[in-house]
C-alpha cells in the first residue's frame, strides 16, 4: 500500500480573465476549483493509474469538508484527522495570460494531532511506501519529516521525500527510498548554480552519499536526471508540448516514478512514466487523467 501525507492541503480557487487592473472591478472569464497539496496531487495521480493509496494528513472546518467530498467523487481514499481549530486554506491563482499565486498560510496544528498521524502510521509494514511531499506549516519543526521516518526506521517502509531545505537534509540519514529536489532547490542545498548535467549529476551523488537510495532531479524545461540505487545515471529529455498548467507537474512526476517502480520494479521505467506523468499534467488545465499520460507514455 502507498501512503501519501499532506500536512497543508488546499482548495485551490482558479480564476480566468482576459486582463486585469488595479484601477476597476476584475470579473472572470471562467472560474474552476480543485482540491490541492503536494501529498493529495500524488493521491491523485496514483488513483488514475490504478495504484491503491491512502492520503492522509489535517483538513478543518468546511473547505476540509469539501476537500474530502470532492476527493471521494474521484474515488481517492483519504483519512484525514480533522483539526478543532480554523479551516483549510483557499489559495487563489489568477489566471490572465501569466499567472499570479496566492497560497494561504493554512490552519495551526496542535501537538496531540501530530501524536494522532504518528498513531496512524503504526499500520505501516515491510514493503510499503510512504510519500511525504511538501512542506510543513511554520509552526512545526522542520525535522519533523525526519522524526516520521525515525519512527518508521527499520520497518522496510520506503519512504518518499519531496521537499527542501533542512526538511530534505535531515531525512538523508534514513535512507529514503526516493528524494526528488528540481535543480533550483538543489542549488540553494549546495550554494552552486545548477547549469549543466555534470554539475546535477556530482551534487545528486552527494545527496546519495549522504543517504538517499534514489535521487530524481527535476529539469524543467531541460527533463529530468536519476540516479539509482546502484548508481547508474539516467537522463530524460522534456517532452515537447505547449505549457498550460505548472501546479502539480513535480508531484506527478513523484506519482508516477513510485508507480512505475511499483509496477516493473524497473528505474528505467520509472522514470519514464515519470516524465509522461509531468508532462500530461503540465499539458492540461489540471491533474492529467491517466489517458492523457499513457498517450505520452507510448511516445517516449
């Protein structure tokens, strides 16, 4: 079983003008709404390719509410501990040829709830994965993704990690299964710009080195680089397309690397239904459907 956690989700709120101005009223062309988060993204992007999981993580108050019903009509199964305390965050995205992002800082999360996942991921056994994606409010701590993984340590759990800074630092010496930074975070780990291959590839050794079993490195516009457990270096080339959507490209991309190594046991394969996976997504107005990313899959 795959387990994604979301300590942040989102009701993501998308408005679509022709234009837009300070001086007057702003009215939409088109308005659509999703639910959002790294960790559920993923859910949903392993639902579509028939890989069973369970998101979890803290929803509150009735944007919560709506979450877990929408989430339930796309038959994604979820087990969210609700917080007793505000409501999950609305983030805006304006729409008018580029795009502007407002995210909500989101709901507070007390000790005891945390206490409350950490009970919930006692179910966890050999062989199962879990995919911590995101980062945490700025009241928690961020070692608290490593404090997950020291409790899951020894367990055969592989654990999943898409995130940055010290969040991603201090999971390393865990030895993750799979950490996916794209090469902007990987400069700001290592204060080195990130402007060629060889340089991706020495500084994705070093995050190897110091613990990460699989290191996948998102390029953009330039691909994707892995290197694997054994060390072998694989590259992919973007896929060519027009670019509609950006929200949810990388956790597609972490979706179907975990599906596609779930499926073959293969890291070739892997990261080609990776790649697929980001690039439907990023074709598309939302979340690619599986169609959408099998059709690349048969290009690549």
């Amino acid at each position: 079983m795959v387990y994604t956690v979301t300590f942040n989700p989102a009701l993501d709120y998308v408005m679509n003008l022709e234009s837009i101005s300070t001086d007057d009223i702003n009215r939409t062309r088109s308005e659509e709404l999703y639910y959002g988060g790294k960790g559920i993204n993923v859910s949903a992007i392993l639902t579509r390719l028939e890989i069973p999981n369970i998101a979890l993580g803290f929803t509150a108050g009735f944007t919560g509410q709506k979450i877990k019903e929408m989430m339930n009509s796309d038959g994604i199964k979820n087990d969210f501990i609700e917080l007793d305390n505000g409501f999950t965050r609305i983030n805006v995205k304006i729409k008018y040829g580029t795009e502007l992002d407002i995210n909500a800082n989101g709901p507070g999360i007390r000790k005891e709830k945390i206490e409350e996942l950490f009970g919930k991921l006692k179910s966890l056994k050999n062989g199962d994965y879990l995919i911590l994606a995101g980062s945490v409010p700025p009241d928690l701590p961020d070692d608290l993704y490593s404090k997950i993984l020291e409790k899951l340590d020894g367990r055969g759990v592989n654990a999943v990690v898409d995130t940055t800074g010290n969040q991603l630092l201090n999971v390393l010496k865990y030895k993750p299964f799979l950490i996916k930074p794209n090469h902007h975070e990987l400069s700001e780990l290592f204060g080195e710009e990130m402007d060629t291959t060889e340089k991706i590839t020495v500084y994705a050794r070093k995050l190897k080195e110091m613990g990460a079993k699989n290191v996948l490195v998102s390029r953009g516009g330039d691909g994707a680089l892995l290197i694997d457990e054994y060390g072998k270096v694989y590259l992919r080339d973007a896929v060519k397309g027009k670019l509609v959507n950006s929200v949810g490209c990388g956790d597609s991309m972490v979706a179907g690397f975990t599906a596609g190594y779930i499926k073959s046991h293969d890291y070739g394969e892997a990261l080609k239904l990776s790649v697929a996976s980001s690039a439907a997504t990023a074709f598309s107005s939302e979340l690619a459907k599986a169609d959408e990313i099998h059709n690349i899959y048969k290009t690549l």
